[in-house]
C-alpha cells in the first residue's frame, strides 16, 4: 500500500488520467473529490463489496446449480 500525505486542495494523479483531490478536512473526516473518465467505475468499498457480492449470486441458477463450479469442472 501507498501512503501519501496531502493537504487540503491538495491532489494525488493515478494513471494520468485519474486525479483525487482532498477537498476538506473536519476531525476525522475527510472529503475527496475525484476526477476521472466516465467508464471508470468509482465506488466506496462497502457497496463495491455488495455489488461483487449479489453479482456471485447471479451466477446461479434458479436450480440451484453453482455455475462457477460447472465452468471449473469443464476445465
């Protein structure tokens, strides 16, 4: 992991194309702004982790089959 300290109005630049910035900070919270390109998929941890989560779901049938475990044993 990268750790990095910036200031307010400060910003960090990832892949040229991705840029965050700290737009304030008040105790312990701290607003970032980020700027990046439209197909690029920005998501606090916690929903990206219910997305991966309903989207492992899906891969089942409404059989019940597993389809992850048929694709790993047609391998």
């Amino acid at each position: 992991m990268l750790v990095l300290t910036r200031k307010k109005d400060q910003s960090i630049i990832i892949n040229e194309n991705i840029e965050i910035t700290v737009l304030d900070v008040q105790g312990d919270q701290v607003r970032i702004g980020i700027n990046a390109p439209r197909d690029i998929s920005i998501h606090r941890k916690e929903v990206f982790i219910q997305i991966s989560e309903e989207n492992k779901k899906a891969t089942s049938i409404s059989m019940g089959v597993d389809l992850n475990n048929i694709l790993k044993n047609k391998k």
